[in-house]
C-alpha cells in the first residue's frame, strides 16, 4: 500500500488520514461556534504516529478553508 496523507475539507470541518507502512490513522475535526474541536481520533495521542509526522499533520489545518467553505454557504 502506498503511504499517503488525505485532508477533507467541509463547510463542517475537517478530516485528516495517514495511511504510512499500512497502517491507518485518523483525526476528524469538527466547527463549533468558537472555533472547533477534535470529535474522532487523536494524532497526538495515536502512538503510531511520529513527532516529524504529527508536525506534518499539524501544518495542514483545516479550520481557515472550513470557514471559508461555511462562508460560501456550503453544507
């Protein structure tokens, strides 16, 4: 299987999945009227996720496009 990052971004939020050597990982984001919280899954909390990996993850955001999405009345 090919290693591999994939972000979706929604009106609602987000999801970010790392498939690396096979194995899965997944953090689904969600808005909230103060920002957004984590809802599934913790990449910080996951330990078959690295710190160089976690610091990928992390630089990919999600909330900014998830806002602007919501703003263009997406559903």
């Amino acid at each position: 299987m090919e290693n591999k990052i994939i972000v979706e971004i929604t009106a609602k939020g987000w999801t970010k999945t790392a498939i690396i050597n096979g194995v899965e990982m997944k953090e689904v984001s969600k808005l909230t009227s103060f920002g957004a919280t984590t809802v599934d899954g913790s990449f910080e909390e996951d330990e078959n996720v690295s710190d160089e990996l976690y610091d990928a993850l992390d630089s990919l955001g999600g909330y900014d496009a998830a806002r602007y999405i919501q703003k263009l009345g997406g559903k």
